[in-house]
C-alpha cells in the first residue's frame, strides 16, 4: 500500500528533520528514517492501530515522541499529522475538522 503525505504533515515532517539536526548532525536523517519504519508498518498493517478519531489512526514513531496520524483510503494511506506526543497533543483536531460551525 502506498501513502502520500498531506502539505501540512510534509511541513512538520521537515520541520522536525531540521530540529534534529540542529540538536546533532544525524539526528534529523536518524528521525526520518524512524518515521519511514513506521509509515513501512503502517502500509504492511494499516488496520494495526488505534483510532484516535472515527477514520484516524495513529501509529507511533520509534526512539522519538512522535506519533503519525493517517487514514485508510481505498488503495493507500493519507498521512495527515505527524505531531509531537508531549506538545498540545491535540492542536491537529481542530485543523482536521475544520472551523466551528456558526
């Protein structure tokens, strides 16, 4: 199964790259390639994990307190978060949602 990531999950995914390698050289390639292990189980397995909200799974990243949140389409997955697990846990919610009705 394949998986494209959503604009916003591509930014937190760069964002959290350069955070790491500003911390130690590696560190950044160490993260992305934890997140890719994840998105590999998450292809292999997509129903394996949790829903968090009705078509949102959320499946976390080794060695790093990440998690990927991400739906099951027909024929491959949409990622739509990649958020820090210790940082406003649900700031994706209202984002995902979208804005309150009137």
């Amino acid at each position: 199964m394949t998986y494209s990531f959503d604009p916003a999950a591509r930014a937190e995914l760069k964002e959290a790259i350069g955070y790491y390698d500003d911390r130690c050289p590696g560190l950044g390639e160490d993260f992305a390639a934890e997140v890719d292990a994840a998105l590999r189980g998450v292809a292999e397995f997509p129903e394996a994990w949790p829903e968090v909200r009705p078509g949102i799974r959320r499946c976390l990243v080794h060695r790093f307190p990440y998690a990927v949140l991400y739906a099951v389409r027909a024929d491959s997955l949409s990622v739509l978060v990649l958020m820090h697990v210790h940082r406003r846990p649900d700031y994706w919610v209202e984002s995902l949602e979208g804005p309150p009705e009137p």
